[in-house]
C-alpha cells in the first residue's frame, strides 16, 4: 500500500525474537487519506507479522499527520468561558497537590550535578540554586505518578494514595527539569537572551561557552541518572526527547512560510520543542509503574496535548505580557524573527504581514507593526482558542484512568 512515503518509527525494541513498535510517528504522506486508511495500514504491518496487534497508539497527537493538524486547526473549543471557570474552581491545585515532592526537585537536582570543577558546578546549578521557575514538568510527572497510583488502589483503602509515587519516579521528575533546564541554556545562547526567570540569563553570567557547556553537562550527568533508572524503555523515550529538542530548534531556525502549511509546521515544531519532553516524560512516568498499555497512552497524549497547549498560551503571552510577568523581555519571538501562532493567524486577515514575515521583522518598524496587525486581529483569540482545544483533548485522554483525587 503505498499512502506513507516515510514512516519513522521511534521505540524500536527486540522483545522475544521479533521487533514490536509501541508508538509509530507518521512523519509526512502522499496525500491527508484519514484514519481509516492509516488503521488499514496498521493492520496490513501487523498481517506481516511487522508489528504486534497491543502496542500500537494510530491516534497520538504525535503522529504528525498532515489532516490531523489541518483538522485542528478549524476545531473549536467545547467549553465555554463559564465552564472553563467552573472546572477552574471546582478542581485541586496541581501543584499544591504534588508540593511535598516538588519542594524537594531543586535540592534534590544539585545533589547530582557535584563537580571537580567549581565553575562548571555553578553553572549548571545557576537555576537550582535560585530554586526559581514553575517546575511544570516534574509536577506533572509527579501528578501523573499519583494518579496512576490511585489505580492500583483503588480496590484498597484510597485515602493516601497521593502518596504512592516511587523513588524511579521521583527521580524521573528531577531527570525531566534537569532536560528542560539544559535546554533554556542552549536556547538563551541561540536567542541572545539576557534575562530568564525575572534574573540575569545564565550565558549573560557565564557567558556563551560555559553556557552550552553547562547545558551539555546537565544532559550527561541526566543521561547517568536516566540509566540507572535500569528500564531501557525509559531511557529510549527520554533519549528520543533530547533528539526531538534538536529537531525543533533546527526547524525554527528555518523562515517562516504563511497559511495552514506554516501553521503545520509551527505545531510539529512545538512538539519536537516543547510537548514531547511532556508527553514522553508522562509516558514514562506509567512505564516505571508497569502499568497497562491503555493508561500509557493515557499518560502520553495528556502530556503531549498539554504541551501543545502551554505552547500556544506561551506566545500569547509574549504580546500580551511585561517582563515582570514573562520573567523575560515580551515580543522576544518577533525580535527574534519568528511567526508564532497569534502572527500566523493575523495573515489571514491582514496577508500585509507576509511581507514582514518573510522579512523576519528585521527592517526598522517592523516589530511594532507587527504587533499592531496583530493586536487589532483575530490571532491572539483564535491561538487562544486552539490552546483551549488542545487543553480539552488532554482533559478527555487523563478521564480514561480511574477516577481519584490526582486525576
């Protein structure tokens, strides 16, 4: 059958004496043929004894299929302004949830980055130290720990269950800031940034080579701790992030085209750079409990659509935030010469941006023009409004599990 022209399949694992492949990224096609004809090749693989029947996800966010981003993209939030607020109300604070673990990520990250070499150990440490930042990956590592706990116990006692998170998966929680973390410094070396978290940038301290240096040592001394996890899968989906966090800076380095393609691309680059490293981190957090292959990818779409959706509200914020707010100057993305989503959408109404797209804003005038254009557009409520369905989509993928306090 010849629909795929590259299919790129990550988790490739020998178990038994056949290869069997848990999740299949659909990288790009001859033509937007629907799921039903993507299933129909799922099931060919698996007549050829390709593939195992329970292990395959066909319907990840992560797949990168071509209609399926084109498909949300016209999607339209369920809930309504009113809704949002009382599910806002009616739920538990997540970080108030997992705070007990939380409190203990940044001391517990600057037990594993000692050194011989001082200046290298402050480096690395410069975030830790500070103990700043949301720390929005390992909570929900955490979150997702718990949660997954109350299904173990549901046929006991569920009064504590949002204790039940293990020592792998703490450690996991640290392991996922510390990927997060060397990526900030790579990307403030890339962006020329100077501020970060409301201080001084850590390239802006150190400057540019100790800065990639010590962002190179934060992955290694993540890849040491990763392995001794002892669960090769894990370390094959964290593996993967690091990768995925190349890729997309590599894509955003390329100019920004106009239309739905260029929407395409913005949310396959968001993915590499900021929603794999949370959907895979989540995914892992079910795969150090050994739980079932349903709430794996329940935990993995979660992270992965709320990583899409952080993203989207993220470069909202960089037109609509200060820098008391962001931590960091606002319109950091249209002085770097990127289109996110708000400018992207604003072509549709006023395609004059084009010209200072493919332009990347460097002309004098450019930046606030553009914030003009996009400010009187529709771009930041339809970006908001994408953010919101990505926001639901991960709200109906964690309700799979049983329901408990941490759900």
């Amino acid at each position: 059958m010849n629909i795929f022209t590259k299919i790129n399949i990550i988790n490739n694992i020998q178990h038994v004496r056949k290869k069997y492949i848990r999740y299949i990224y659909i990288e790009s096609i001859e033509r937007a043929v629907g799921i039903q004809a993507a299933n129909q090749f799922i099931r060919s693989m698996e007549q050829n004894d390709i593939i195992d029947t329970p292990t395959i996800c066909v319907s990840d966010p992560a797949n990168v299929r071509t209609w399926e981003w084109v498909a949300g993209l016209d999607c339209k939030p369920k809930m309504s302004q009113e809704e949002l607020i009382k599910l806002s109300k009616s739920s538990i604070d997540p970080f108030k949830l997992v705070e007990k673990d939380l409190s203990n990520i940044s001391s517990g990250i600057k037990d594993l980055l000692g050194s011989d070499h001082p200046v290298l150990e402050s480096c690395a440490k410069y975030f830790f130290e500070l103990d700043g930042g949301k720390k929005i990956r390992p909570a929900m590592v955490l979150a997702v720990s718990y949660a997954l706990s109350g299904q173990a116990l549901n046929h006991l006692d569920n009064s504590n269950n949002l204790q039940f998170c293990t020592t792998s998966q703490k450690r996991l929680a640290e392991i996922t800031e510390m990927i997060h973390t060397a990526s900030l410094f790579h990307d403030d070396v890339i962006d020329k940034a100077s501020t970060r978290r409301n201080v001084a940038s850590v390239n802006q301290i150190f400057g540019n080579k100790l800065a990639i240096l010590g962002g190179d040592f934060l992955l290694s001394r993540a890849s040491v701790y990763l392995a001794r996890l002892r669960n090769v899968e894990v370390v094959e989906l964290l593996s993967t992030v690091i990768e995925h966090l190349v890729k997309g800076e590599v894509m955003q380095m390329k100019p920004s085209n106009t239309g739905n393609s260029a929407l395409i691309y913005y949310l396959k680059k968001n993915f590499y750079k900021t929603a794999s490293l949370m959907g895979h981190s989540c995914l892992a957090a079910a795969v150090l409990g050994d739980y079932s292959e349903a709430q794996k990818r329940a935990c993995y779409l979660y992270g992965t659509y709320i990583g899409q959706s952080f993203q989207l509200i993220d470069d909202c914020l960089d037109f609509e935030g200060t820098t008391l707010s962001l931590g960091k100057a606002p319109l950091a993305d249209l002085k770097s010469g990127l289109a996110t989503a708000p400018t992207l959408f604003a072509t549709e109404e006023f395609p004059e941006l084009i010209v200072l797209i493919n332009r990347k804003f460097e002309s004098p005038g450019d930046v606030d023009e553009a914030l003009s254009i996009v400010q009187k557009s529709q771009g930041l409520i339809k970006s908001r409004d994408l953010a919101q369905v990505h926001a639901e989509k991960a709200i109906e993928s964690i309700m799979t599990l049983g329901p408990s306090t941490a759900r």
